[in-house]
C-alpha cells in the first residue's frame, strides 16, 4: 500500500508541480457557483448513503443483520480512513460489524467483495457507453496517449486484499485447519449474500443509482468552468468514464490518477488548455475529498458518543 501511496504522490506532484494556484480560489468566490457546488456534494452524500444501503442488503444476505445507521458510520468512516490508506477501509469496516468475531469479519468482508465485483460491472457499463459514443476520440486518445492509463484497469487490487486477509485470518487462527476452514467458509457465505438477497433488482437499482449520483459529482461542476460550457452531457460521461478508470489504481482516496486521467483526456480529446484541465481535476477530486473526510469524521464522532454513552449505562 505503501508504494501505491508513494504513486499517488509522484503523479501529484509530476502533474502540479509548476501550477498556478491562484485561479482555485476564484472559482470559489463566485456566488453562483456555490449553486453547483452545493447540488454536487449533495449528490456525494446520497451516493455514500446508497453504498450504505446496498452493503446492508448483502450483509442481511450474509445472516448479518446491522441497523441503516450503524452501516452508513461504518461505510462513511471507511472511505474516510480510503482516502489516507488505500482499501484499508473496507477491512476496517468488516471487522467492525463484530467486532472480535473472526467468522463474521470474515463473511462481511466477502460482502465487500461483492461490492466491488458489483462496481466493476457498473464501471464497465460506464466505460462501454462513453467509447461507443465517442468511438473515434477513444480510438485516437488510445494512439496519442503518451502516458496511457492501461496499466490501471486490471484491478488485481481486489484479489491481493482477498488473499491478504484470507493470510492474516489463517495465521491468527494458528495451525488449527478445521478453524481456518471455518473462516474460508464464512467468506464465502458472505461472497454468496448475492444470492440470497431479498430484493435483487433492488440491489442493482442502488448501484445504478451510486454511479448515477457519482457521475453528478463531476457533471454538476462543470458550469463552474465558463470555458468548459460547451462539454455536453454525453462529453461529460466520456470525461467520468477516464477518471473512474484511472483510480483503479489505488492511490489514497483516488488522488494522482483521476487528475492525470481527466488532464489527459479533456486536452486531448477535447483541446482544453493544460492549465484548465488541471485545476478542473483539482477542484473536482478537492470537493470529493474533503466531503469524505467530513462525513467520516463526523461517522467516527457519532460512533465514539454511542460508545461512551453505552458505557454510561
């Protein structure tokens, strides 16, 4: 995790390091953006709260059965400790659904496993929507890419984390082979909650509705760029469909290869200045970014107050 967090840096810093900063604050001393602003990190926070509904329904697909409230602290805290170690949250909340239960730990991780199996299909969708309907700048994007995004889009990220847990549940577990096979068991029991949930179309409505709700996140921005005016809808989703692929690579909280993506197909597809580009990546993931770590910190407050007055009793 380490040196995907030291990535995240380099691209940072290769990307912004001659940047003029002066313009990120104009775009928020004009009134009317504030309209678009507040409608995109309100369209942030109803994404986060759907993540929170959809891992509840796979959880009581799992036998796991949690309140609303208790899911969206967990899933807001976990994308608030994301966005300083990459993928360490969704352990975290995992292990938090019981805690000191190794059997349930590990069968709320094989939900977030789902999750992300789930997302994967979605952000396939996404991208094959935008290339057919800009085929042709995809096409020469691909040939004029001097730094191409290719490497990003296996995400093996999601099988190193399942074989890491998967290691450090065996050797907690110490030798005993019934017990480990126990906890395989109970990951997969997890793993299968798709099968066993109570409303499937529900469950995918949710995650049409993730995207749909994160794709507002950037579109909802754009009238905050007069320059960017004319980008339409569709222009939009092309642009939204390189970012989510750039942060397969896990990078704390997506930074670096969202920038690099967005920068590198708004000025090669589109002709906008580099500087543009830049500062529109910059404010876009900034929002993103500081709306997670609100939410999480304020997660992390109610979920320490309902510790501290539980004690009380």
């Amino acid at each position: 995790m380490a040196v995907f967090t030291l990535l995240g840096v380099l691209l940072m810093v290769g990307l912004y390091h001659d940047f003029d900063f002066r313009p990120l604050g104009r775009v928020f001393t004009v009134r009317a953006n504030y309209v678009w602003i507040t409608l995109a990190l309100l369209a942030g926070v109803v994404a986060n709260v759907f993540r929170s509904l959809r891992w509840r329904m796979l959880l009581r697909g799992a036998g796991l059965g949690i309140s609303r409230w208790r899911a969206i602290e967990l899933v807001f805290v976990s994308y608030l400790v994301n966005s300083l170690t990459p993928r360490l949250g969704e352990l975290m909340r995992s292990v938090m659904v019981r805690r000191g239960d190794m059997e349930a730990t590990a069968r709320a991780f094989g939900t977030v496993v789902i999750e992300k199996v789930a997302d994967v299909v979605c952000l396939i969708l996404v991208v094959a929507a935008a290339v057919l309907l800009r085929w042709e700048d995809t096409v020469g994007l691909m040939h004029r890419s001097a730094v191409g995004l290719t490497a990003a889009v296996p995400d093996y990220t999601l099988y190193i984390v399942v074989g890491s847990v998967v290691c450090l549940i065996a050797g907690l577990t110490l030798p005993r082979i019934s017990r480990v096979r126990s906890l395989l068991h109970s990951l997969w029991q997890g793993m299968s909650a798709i099968f066993h949930l109570e409303r499937q179309w529900g469950f995918w409505g949710l995650c049409a509705a993730i995207w749909m709700c994160n794709f507002l996140q950037l579109w909802l921005l754009i009238p905050c760029f007069e320059e960017l005016s004319p980008l339409r809808v569709t222009d939009a989703l092309y642009v939204f469909a390189a970012a989510s692929v750039g942060v397969l690579l896990p990078t704390p909280g997506g930074a670096g290869p969202w920038h690099v993506a967005i920068v590198k197909c708004l000025t090669a597809v589109y002709h906008i200045p580099a500087e543009l580009a830049k500062l529109f990546a910059l404010v876009t993931h900034g929002l993103k970014t500081a709306l997670v770590i609100l939410l999480g910190l304020l997660a992390l407050i109610t979920l320490y107050w309902e510790a501290w007055t539980f004690r009380k009793r």
